[in-house]
C-alpha cells in the first residue's frame, strides 16, 4: 500500500518536473500559466494532464492540433515513480525518507536539465541542502542519535572541497554547479556511511571516465566538448546510496 502511493506520487511529481525542466532554465514561472501544447498553444485540459494515461490515450498527440508530444514526458513521469519507490523501499517510512524522496525527485530534474542546456540551476540545487539537511535532523532528533547527521555534515562539505579542487587544478573539467551539487549529494552519501560516500563519489568519475573514452574512441567527441557531469554524478550518488556500503565492506574485505 505505501508502496503503491509512493508511485502515485512520484507520478504526480514527475508531471511537475515535466514543466520545471522545461520552464527552469528559460527562467519562466513554475506555476503560471498552466501547461500548453507547445506547437498550438491549446491548454491542458485536467484529463489531458494526468500522467502517464494521458499520453497513452492521446496517443502521443495533441488532442487539437495531433502534433505529436514527445514521449519523454511519460519516461519522466515513470523514472520518478520508480526512484520514489526505490527510496521508500530503500528507508522504509522515516524522517529521512522525506529527503531522500525530495533528492530523487530533484535529481530526475538535474539529469535532464543538464543534459539540455548543461547547466544546473541554483533555484533548484540550493533548497536541497535545506531540504535533506532538515530532514537528516529531524531523524536524528526522532531517535536521540547524531552520530549519522554530524557524519553527513562533514562529508557534504568533504564532498564540496574535493569538487572545488577539482575545479580550480582542472578548469574547464566542470562547473561550479557541480560543485554546490557535490555538496548536497555528500550530504546523502555519508549520512548511510562513509563506504557509501566513497563509493558514490568514485562511481561518478568511473562513469563518467569510461563514458568520456567511449565518445574519444568513438570520435563522437572531440577532448574539449564539455560532456554534462551532473548525470554520472547523481549514477555515481544513486549507487553509493543503494548498495555502497555493501561494496566497500567487500573491497576492504579483498584487502584484508
Ligand atoms: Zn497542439
């Protein structure tokens, strides 16, 4: 049953990052004026609108002027559906749920946004310190143990350093958006551990390495063509979440 809202939910929230992708970097409203078709201007009905089972039924078309909607809309809708769920299913129902969920749904924005105009928006970025920062403390007033909290405070800020460095020795390399990014996702990693954040920061430049010499070797790309890293950041975040901890335990186990 939370399972099943979890997913309504991430349905609902999707259609909204629908139009926060759209309308964010164009610097336009979020909530004014309600969604049109982009080609004729027809505005939404309510029942043009739901997500998912809208699309289907139009059939991908414009029900005045039958052009077609992109069917990335639906893949929105069902992406965030998905990683709201995973979350639930990854924290149970807690406090912390709550910033994991917001992270998840901000991070679907992110991916796309910086794959379209490779930026990524303070206006959406720095409320998600807010946001899992508020949340991490409430859980940790709920149970009386800090431990986790302080530990996601210092490898947020661990994470942001070691992106500022990053930056600064190697201009060009990336943004100071993916810096600020950095933080927020440091936050999220080291609060499950510090094998997490390891494993969500290394996961990014893994990713992000093998993808840049596929598109070289490929010649898809030439060495200066700047590819988006916040996507790899956010794979490299959402593995360190799901499954860091075990993937350290185990490295560390080869070692020994
Ligand atoms: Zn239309």
């Amino acid at each position: 049953m939370t399972l099943v809202l979890a997913g309504i939910l991430g349905l609902v929230v999707g259609s909204f990052l629908n139009v926060v992708i759209w309308r964010v970097p164009r610097g336009e409203s979020v909530v004014k004026p309600p969604s049109a078709c982009p080609r004729c201007g027809h505005r939404l009905h309510a029942w043009e609108n739901i997500p998912v089972l809208s699309w289907l039924w139009l059939r991908g078309k414009c029900s005045r002027c039958r052009k077609p909607i992109a069917a990335r809309y639906p893949v929105i809708e069902l992406v965030t559906a998905i990683a709201v769920v995973l979350v639930v299913l990854r924290f149970g129902v807690t406090w912390a749920t709550l910033g994991y969920v917001y992270l998840a749904c901000v991070a679907v924005a992110l991916v796309m946004i910086d794959l379209d105009v490779k930026r990524l928006p303070d206006k959406i970025v720095m409320p998600t310190y807010l946001v899992v920062i508020a949340a991490l403390f409430a859980e940790s007033l709920s149970d009386g143990q800090f431990g986790s909290f302080w530990r996601a405070l210092a490898g947020g800020a661990i994470l942001f350093v070691f992106y500022f460095l990053a930056l600064v020795l190697y201009p060009g390399g990336m943004g100071f958006g993916d810096v600020k990014l950095a933080g927020v996702l440091g936050l999220a990693l080291a609060w499950i551990g510090w094998g997490a954040l390891a494993i969500g920061a290394f996961g990014a430049f893994l990713l992000g390495g093998v993808y840049s010499i596929v598109l070289l070797l490929t010649r898809r790309a030439g060495r200066k063509s700047g590819i988006p890293f916040g996507p790899w950041m956010i794979a490299g975040a959402a593995i360190g979440i799901a499954v860091g901890e075990q993937i350290w335990d185990q490295y560390l186990a080869l070692l020994a």
